[in-house]
C-alpha cells in the first residue's frame, strides 16, 4: 500500500526532520481512505453495514460510499442520503464550503426517482464470514433436496416446447400456452426414469391426463385420461337403494353400468354365406370366459366429490328403444336382468324368473325342474372413458349382485301371500 514517512523523514543534508504538512499532504491521507472505503464493494452495491441501535450511529453502504446511518430513526419506508457544506474560517479568510459531510437517515416514506432516496427494502444485513460458513456447510443438504424435487418452471409454452421436455421437470403453463384437452392453463410434471418418460397434465380441478414417451419412435402418444386410480365406495339400504361416493372426476369420464356375460366356448368361423367350403357352417371352440360390458350403454349421475349420492341414468346407447330409463334408479335399471321365463304349470300362479343370458332359473323354493329358490346377476359399476361405442377400459371396477328371491308372508286370518323381492348386495 502507499505510505508516508511522518516520524522518520530524511532530509538533504542526512539529518532528520519533520514530514511536511501541506495540501498534498491532506490529498495524499484522503485518497488512502478512498482506496480503503473500495472494499465496501465487497458486500454488494446497497447494505447495512451496521443497523443503528441503543442510540448509537450505523453504517450504510449506497453504491460504493460509506455513511453513517443516524441513531434515529431505526427503521422507515426509505433512507434518505443528506449533504452539508461547511465553510472554515482561517487567519481571518473564509474559505466556502471547505467541508462537505454526508450522512444518511431512514425516513418515513418513499417516492420513487427522488435524488438521494433509496427504498429500504433494497437493502439488505451484512453477510458475515460466520454466517456464509454455516451457508457453505449447508449447500450439500440443499443441494440433495434440490435433486430430490422436481425443478419447476412458469411460463408460457408452446407443444413443441413440451414435446421436447424429456427430464424431470414441472411446469406450471399459463394461459397463451398450447390449449391441452380444453384446458388453457395447467401444470406439466414430466416423469424420467431410464427409458421411460411420462408426461402428466394436472388441470385446476385437478383433472389428470397423461402421455407416455416411445423412444424408438421418437414420439410422445396421445393424452389419455387418468382412471385407474378412481375409487369407487358403495353403500345399500333397506338392499334396494344404492349410494354411491368417489372423488374428483375427471372430464371426459363416465360412470357406467356393467353386466356379466358369459361368452360361449364356440366361435363359428365361418356363416352359411362364406365363400370358403372348408369353413362353411363350422365352428370352432375356444377359451370360455365371463365378462362385463356396458349394459345398455347406460351412463350413470355423478355427484358433488366425497359426497354419498343416489345415481341415476343420464343416458342410453339406443334412445328410442331405452329412452324410457332416463332418469331412473339402479333397481328399474336393472329390472330386464331378471325377467319371468315360464308359469310353473297350468293353475300355478308363480311363474319361473331367468337371469339374462345365463343358464339360471328361479322359482318358488326351487320346486321347478333345474331351477333355484333365488338367483342373482352380476353387475358392476365402473367409470370408464367415454366414446360413441361405449365400450372403453376404465378404472376401478365395483362388482354387485343383483337379487331375486321368494318371500312369503301370512296375515291374521293365517292367508299366506307369497311375492317376489328385488335386491342389490355388494361383493
């Protein structure tokens, strides 16, 4: 650094004397304190060095000068820089404005673009050594926790910016984003793990869709919606009211109404028409098995989320044959499902009841050849994708029975009045 000799100055003639006093020499002290106040850069361009407090004086860093800050106020809305020039008197000269002291103060308000006036709220406390040790000490945990998230970002984004999105990543789309499945705002959590890549889109009701990404292709496919983690709860009353309750339902899904069907172990391959006589009037067998399918393409009413509700049908696959089931409960919806085949016999009043596309029969206490006393059907309630077919994959599949069986009663004068009861139960 520059130095002055004070005490020690040597002159021409080899002795000592007195370092001289001049205007130089005040310069020459000055810029030594400019040179010094330069670390002040080291903290940033506007901090409290040192906040004022117990009534006495802080120091504040404004865009490279030190300044002390007054005792009073110890706190305000902005800081205000203050100048005033003083003038010495000297051998009975007066010399103006020879001294020029600034200082700085917190006032109560701030104007923006007001000369030597400062928002308070760009300053901020001095960092010291200790507290960026303990930082640095830190930067591993965060730096942990930060590989533990997923990295989130805001903005508007067109689909070829999402389809190029490939890492882990959220982003939160706002509107004047790519307009995805109706929505205009939305978030994107894009999911990588190896070879696979998912994206996931959240709508503000929390709807969800997602799409998975073919790296052999090179190619994202189509938005579905998500329903397999649908959780469908059912409740019975009095075994003829069914209360249904689930959660959030995403848009473009539907509650539907099953019914088991047996599928026969032949397939015929090939019809009385068939060009080709070796598969003529043939048949050939296969795996038999039991399925749902969508029983009259009935949709059912979905209610407030979390809430138990009775359902009912909001539309039919055919309207002119089954427009007469709108609106109705599950136990008219149901009712063709177990229908009277034949009367027992001639005289007898109690007719023998089948189940739709099954071998079962019902009759009173199971007295008719190959029948039971009571049967029932399966059903199922289930919320699935909707589309004109109306045969989708769904979620969460609930399985029910619906029930017939013979119920006899006597009145007082001992008449005995036998009836037929309907029911649901759930398995």
């Amino acid at each position: 650094m520059n130095k002055a000799q004070y005490t020690s100055t040597s002159v021409a003639d080899g002795g000592n004397g007195m370092y001289p006093l001049s205007i130089q020499t005040l310069s020459f002290i000055q810029s030594q304190i400019e040179l010094l106040q330069a670390l002040a850069a080291i903290g940033g361009k506007r901090y409290i060095l040192k906040e004022p407090a117990n009534g006495s004086i802080g120091i504040v860093v404004i865009d490279g000068e030190v300044l002390p800050l007054a005792a009073s106020p110890t706190t305000g809305k902005g800081i205000k820089v203050t100048e005033e020039r003083q003038d010495i008197v000297a051998d009975g000269t007066t010399y103006v404005e020879a001294r020029i002291v600034r200082s700085a103060k917190y006032v109560a308000t701030y104007t923006p673009n007001t000369p030597d006036l400062y928002a308070a709220s760009e300053f901020n406390n001095f960092a010291t050594n200790q507290a960026l040790f303990s930082t640095m000490q830190n930067l591993k945990l965060v730096a942990d926790n930060l590989n533990a998230r997923l990295y989130v970002a805001t903005g508007v984004y067109s689909r070829t910016q999402l389809d190029v999105q490939l890492t882990n990543i959220r982003l939160h789309c706002k509107v004047g984003s790519a307009v995805i499945n109706g929505a205009a705002e939305y978030t994107i959590n894009v999911y990588r793990n190896g070879n696979t890549c998912t994206q996931e889109q959240i709508l503000p009701n929390m709807q969800r869709y997602k799409r998975e990404y073919d790296f052999e292709k090179k190619k994202w496919g189509e938005f579905t919606a998500v329903t397999e983690n649908l959780h469908i709860e059912v409740k019975i009353k009095d075994r003829t009211t069914v209360y249904v309750r689930h959660g959030v339902i995403p848009e473009g899904v539907e509650l539907v109404l099953l019914r088991k069907k047996r599928r026969s172990k032949h397939r015929r391959t090939g019809g009385s028409k068939t060009t080709n006589e070796l598969y003529k009037g043939k048949k050939m067998k296969r795996q038999p098995k039991n399925q749902y399918v969508h029983f009259k393409g009935i949709v059912l009413s979905t209610g407030e989320p979390n809430k138990w509700y009775v359902p009912k049908c909001v539309a039919v696959a055919d309207e002119k044959r089954d427009g007469s089931l709108i609106g109705k409960e599950m136990p008219t919806l149901c009712q063709s499902l177990i229908y009277p085949n034949r009367k027992l016999s001639v005289g007898t009043p109690f007719a023998v009841y089948a189940v739709q596309h099954t071998h079962k029969k019902c009759s009173f206490r199971g007295i008719a050849k190959d029948t039971q006393a009571e049967v029932y059907a399966k059903i199922g309630l289930q919320f699935a994708v909707s589309d004109s077919r109306r045969k989708t994959s769904g979620g969460e599949m609930v399985q029910m029975k619906y029930r017939l069986w013979w119920w006899t009663s006597k009145a007082d004068d001992n008449t005995a009045t036998v009836r037929t009861l309907r029911g649901f139960s759930v398995e």
